[in-house]
C-alpha cells in the first residue's frame, strides 16, 4: 500500500525548524535589549535551528549591561565543551519584541540567532528562501 503525501502548502510548520535547506545558511539583522534599561544595539546574526540558544559576544551584552543569571555547560560545533553565562535579554524581530535566553559567548563566536528565540517569536527558517517565516503554534 503506497500513502499518499500531503501538498507542501498543507504540512505544519513548527517554530524553530528549518525548511527547504541546510541551517546555518542565511542571516538577519534583529537588536537586543536591556530590558531594564532599554539599552540597545542593532546585530546581525547567523540563523541556526541546530543551536538552541542565541548567541552573542559577551563584551556586546556586556555593554548593553545585560545581566548573567547562570552558567551551563555547552557543546560547541567542535566537540569542546564551555562553561558560558545566560541570561535574559528582550529581542525586537520584525518588528515585535519578546523576551529570549542569551549566551555570553567569546569574542571568536559567531552571533547566532538560536531555534529557542525563534520559538519565541514563532518563526522557522526558510533556508531555500533565506528568510524566516511564520509558523504554526501548537499546544
């Protein structure tokens, strides 16, 4: 028995997934903010659903005096685990703002703009396209 496949257009589009490509492929430009201060800088960072959070120099987030609440242990692409703060940060995306998880990274680190923000924002990574788009919230 062969199972007919569903058109494109009709499939559920979850946020922080990628689509139509490889992640990693495209950026976007968004800004971070202090959410106490309102404190901000305009970024541009590399769209990644295989990383979970964003990722930001520290000296940026620093500045911004974004606070660290903790640190956790990560695996980064090279198989070396780091010991790196997180801490909140508001986040404005197309034009509306919500509040993500922020990494301090080192300086060598690329701004990544992780699937955990997306999911916030409900968006997923249109890689073919090189864009994000809506996606579909499910509860």
């Amino acid at each position: 028995m062969t199972q007919k496949q569903q058109p494109a257009e009709d499939w559920i589009i979850l946020p922080g997934t990628t689509i139509g490509g490889e992640v990693g492929t495209f950026r976007v430009d968004f800004t971070i903010l202090n959410r106490n201060t309102g404190q901000a800088r305009s970024l541009n960072g590399l769209v990644d659903t295989g990383a979970s959070y964003t990722v930001i120099p520290a000296q940026i987030l620093d500045e911004l005096g974004i606070e660290r609440d903790e640190t956790e242990l990560f695996s980064l692409a090279d198989g070396s685990v780091h010991e790196l703060a997180i801490g909140w940060a508001d986040m404005e995306l197309q034009g509306r703002t919500r509040p993500v998880y922020v990494v301090f990274g080192t300086d060598r680190q690329k701004i990544l703009l992780g699937a955990m923000a997306l999911e916030a924002f409900a968006l997923a990574a249109d890689a073919r396209h090189r864009r994000l788009i809506r996606a579909e919230l499910t509860l």
